[in-house]
C-alpha cells in the first residue's frame, strides 16, 4: 500500500477550508495546518495509479496552489510467512 506526505500551499486566507475539504476525501488525512498556512497531510491508497490520481486530484480543489511530496512509502500490509 503506497503512503505518502504531501505539504499543500494555499491561497491566503483558505487553508482552513482547503482542509475540510481535502480531509473528506477517502484515503486523506489532514494532520494540520501551520501558521504560514500550509497543510501537512499523508494519502494512502491501494495502488500507486491511485494515489497518483487522489494527488493529482488536489490541484483541482479550489484554493490550492502547490501540492509538495514530502515522503513516500510502501507499506506491506500482507504478513510474510516465516
């Protein structure tokens, strides 16, 4: 499952709406918003294509101006057998 960090840079004065709506987007997760008015927040999606598609997909929200990848990881969610 691929994870990642993104940093989003706001339009003055928007950044607390900007975050509602990007935290009612499925596999969002808003983690706040800094006093400069950036959002800190992690996706997570079953595919790297969606994941793909849900960061692509926040240039779209109104308000945003720049999405920033902060980190990225795969997470294994399958155990291995020993």
């Amino acid at each position: 499952m691929p994870v990642s960090g993104v940093v989003v840079t706001c339009v003055d004065g928007c950044a607390q709406d900007v975050a509602q709506r990007l935290a009612a987007l499925d596999g969002v997760e808003v983690h706040g918003v800094l006093p400069d008015g950036q959002i800190v927040a992690v996706l997570e999606a079953d595919t790297v294509d969606g994941e793909v598609r849900l960061f692509a997909g926040f240039h779209e929200v109104e308000g945003v101006l720049a999405v920033r990848l902060a980190y990225h990881n795969f997470e294994d969610t399958e155990q291995v057998p020993s």
